[in-house]
C-alpha cells in the first residue's frame, strides 16, 4: 500500500470535504426490476459493466508522502461489494416490505470501509410490493455529486425498445426568452434587481448557515447526531402526464407544480401534528447543480479533460423559506405553485449559487476542507428539509435483460430531519422521502404529501385555461 506509481489523480477538494470526520455523504440508487435478481446477474454487472466506467470505482484514498489525498488503484473483490442479504423464505409480500424496510434503513447508516472502494451493491433477491426485485447502488460522494453517479447507473443501462440507441432525457433548459427591442435600457432594471437579489440571497444564506437555526417542529427535531440514527425511506408515484395537465392549466412550469406540492404537503403535515406550527419559521435547502448542461453527457465524455461537465461534485445550496400556512392558501391551495413558481423565478434569475460555490472554494483556500466541511454540516443542520432532483430517461430501461419498473434515489450524512429527492423515469415522477425514524410519522407524512397533490389537482382543474395572451 506504499506504492504510489500507480496513483490516478489527486482527490478533488469536494471529494475530500464529503469525507470528513463531520461530514460522509453517499448517494443511493434504487433500481426496480420486473424479474428477479440473482448474483450472478450482479457480479456480471460488477465486473464487466460498473467498474470499467471509471478508475476511481476501484480506487481507495491515499495519503501521499507530501500529506496530500490521492486515488490509489487497488485490487477489487466482488464479495466485498457486492451484499445479498438473507431473508426468510416463501413469505406474504407485507412480509418482504418489513425485511426490505428494515434492511434500507441499516445500510443507510451504515459507512463503508476506508481500505476499500467507497461503494457496495445490495442485491434484493425477493419481491417486494413494488417490484420482483431491487438493486442498491451505495456510492460515497466524495467520487462525485448526484449528475454524475446517476449518470454512471444510467450508463450500465438500455433502452427496452431498442438497445442500439441512446437513452434521452426531458431538456432542463428554460425556453429562450425573445430579443428585447430597447437592448440594454430594457434589461438594465432586471439586472440591478437580479444583483441585488443575488447579493441579499447571498448574505442571507451566510446568516443562515452560520447564526440562524429554523424552528424546532414536527418537522425538524434539532437532535444532536440525527445523522447517525436509524431513517425510513417511502416513496410517492405521480403520473408526468397528470402533472403537466396542471402545468398547462396554471401556466407553469413542472417543477413550480411539483415544488408547490412539497411546500404545502409539509405545511399540511405541521398543521396535522401540531396547528401552532403551521406559522414557524422552516427553509427548504434545495441541492443544486452549477453544471450549465441540458441533459446528462456519457461518462467518457464526463471524464476528458475538456468537458464542459466534468465528472465530480459541481453543486451548490439555496435557501427557500418554506411558505406559511394561512386561511387563504388553506381555501385556495393554488397559492402554494403561485409562491413557488415566484421563489424559483427569482432564484433563476440570480447568480447565488456561483457565488456560494465561490465561497466554498474560497473557504477550503484559507481554512482547508475540515471547515468547509463543518460549514456544509452547518447549513444542514439550521435547515428544516433538504430537497433535490434529478431527471430520469424518457424511455423504459433493461439491466442485463432485465426491464427496470422504477428508478428513485436518496441521500445520507447529513443531520436533516427530512430529504426528499425527485426523479423522473418514463411517464413517471418519483419522490422518496427519508425521515428520522420514530420522530417523523412518514405514514402521515407521505399521506399529507398525496393529499397535497390531489388538492391542487382539483382546484387546478376547476379552473379557466390560462390565457396566452
């Protein structure tokens, strides 16, 4: 283990910063299948599929003699990665979903060994009420941020129709807006109000990561350590189709749809365990990307040298003030997608998150990657939910012959409460809540999150077309 010659590349700072004392991060990918799985399905796919997509799969950390952290090839062990948990046999679908519950919820605490590759596969041979079978991707952070791990999955996999074809993706760029006629006079009051947005969201994200804790609510326990005890992870279906009836008839986008619901679903649920809550202080921290990219790039393409979206951790943070729970929004829920769609508009339109990003580079400059750590589990911490999203391919996947019925991922290592992630996967939008186990009734949760969907549903429907004019 003394022998550097065969070192790759230096760790990244945000590889570093993920894996700290304070701060070890992963990301897991859920993979439903039709059929069931078996090992030898999943060794063919460990050996000849996942490790080839990128060196630092079969990589450890390394100090070198100068103290700085490297990747270091080493030798890779199928039955060190690769975990097929025993159940017992022949047993009610209920059944399965308890083992399955309670085997998520372990590994989710659980870190992987440091003299090893910093990822596993969990093989789920049993059928669930979900599926016939499931694949785990555990995937440490410090190899990269979510565009790349999912992407890297989505590498290993095919489209169902037609395997010779590339998988496509629902383009994440907004429509170009038209050619303004007065030039620079007409832009020039935006973009002061973009500054000074920026500047003000900046500042205040600093307060808040620092000085600021939200409420203590049905929502955030502020616990010591919530990132060490046991979570629970569930799952809501939406239709994509059903969600862009409601685009259409609102007039916005889908992700103002999807995070309204969020927004008013977590209200709902405050008010369910304690009314008084409803009007606290809680901040959503969205997870973003800082990769100004439509869709996903190849894996090889991630890895030259002159990508535009290189392989790694590109990723920033926003602060959004979960809206308040009032008489109105109670008689038109509609007020939540309204509110929502102004916070993100706002939040386009600003520059906050480069300069985040800037901060943090500047930060592991001048006190190194211990403190941008503790300053990332700081920002964590003061928040009330964490919230992410990923796009999903359009079309139906296979894996190894085998037809993928539903893709969804989580993240862990932080000290939230709650983490709700959203992806898409063909004509379908999935969002997994993981919650503090026996702090968060994730059964009343999720049901509040449904309910919040069927609420603005009705009322959108009930109302005129938007006009276009």
């Amino acid at each position: 283990m003394n022998n550097f010659e065969d070192i790759a590349e230096p760790v990244s700072p945000s590889g570093r910063y993920f894996n700290t004392q304070v701060l070890c991060a992963y990301v897991f990918g859920f993979l439903e299948s039709e059929v069931p799985i078996e090992f030898s399905q999943a060794k063919y796919l460990f050996e000849d599929v996942f490790l080839p997509i990128n060196p630092r799969f079969s990589s450890i950390m390394v100090r070198d003699e100068g103290g700085e952290m490297k990747w270091k090839r080493v030798e890779v062990k199928a039955e060190d990665h690769i975990k097929v948990p025993i159940f017992p046999e022949n047993e009610s679908l209920e059944l399965y979903d308890q083992y399955y519950d309670e085997y998520v919820s372990k590994i989710l605490m659980e870190r992987t060994p440091q003299d090893k590759p910093l990822w596993e596969i969990h093989v789920i041979k049993y059928p669930t009420s979900n599926a016939a079978g499931t694949l785990i991707f555990k995937l440490h952070h410090a190899l990269g941020d979510g565009y790349s791990l999912v992407g890297a999955l989505l590498s290993c996999l095919q489209r169902a129709d037609d395997p010779s074809l590339p998988l496509s993706f629902p383009s994440r760029k907004p429509s170009a807006s038209p050619p303004s006629k007065k030039g620079f006079f007409r832009g020039f009051p935006s973009t002061v109000f973009s500054f000074l947005n920026s500047i003000s969201d900046f500042g205040w994200s600093i307060v808040k990561s620092s000085m600021i804790e939200d409420d203590q609510t049905p929502i955030r326990s502020g616990e010591e350590g919530v990132e060490f005890l046991p979570s629970v992870i569930s799952n809501i279906s939406f239709s994509l189709d059903h969600i862009k009836k409601i685009k259409s008839k609102l007039g916005v986008t889908i992700n103002d749809v999807i995070t309204g619901v969020i927004f008013y679903g977590i209200r709902l649920y405050m008010q369910e365990i304690n009314n008084k809550a409803t009007t606290a202080n809680s901040t959503g921290l969205v997870m973003l990307s800082t990769r100004n990219i439509g869709s996903y790039q190849s894996v090889q393409d991630m890895m030259k040298a002159d990508s535009k979206s290189p392989w790694g951790n590109h990723i920033s943070f926003l602060h959004v003030n979960i809206p308040k729970l009032s008489q109105s929004s109670l008689s038109n829920p509609l007020e939540f997608v309204w509110k929502a769609q102004k916070i993100i508009k706002r939040k386009r339109n600003s520059f906050t998150v480069f300069l985040i990003e800037w901060l943090l580079d500047m930060e592991l400059k001048l006190r190194g990657h211990e403190a941008v750590a503790k300053h990332i589990y700081g920002t964590l911490r003061n928040s009330s939910v964490v919230i992410s999203n990923l796009i999903g391919p359009v079309e139906p996947m296979v894996l190894a012959n085998h037809r993928v019925k539903g893709l969804y991922f989580t993240m862990t290592g932080g000290p939230e409460s709650i983490n709700i992630a959203v992806i898409s996967y063909a004509r379908t939008l999935r969002i997994t809540l993981k919650t503090q186990k026996g702090f968060i009734d994730e059964k009343k949760f999720k049901f509040c999150m449904v309910e919040a969907f069927e609420v603005i549903t009705k009322a959108a429907m009930e109302m005129p077309n938007k006009s276009k004019g």
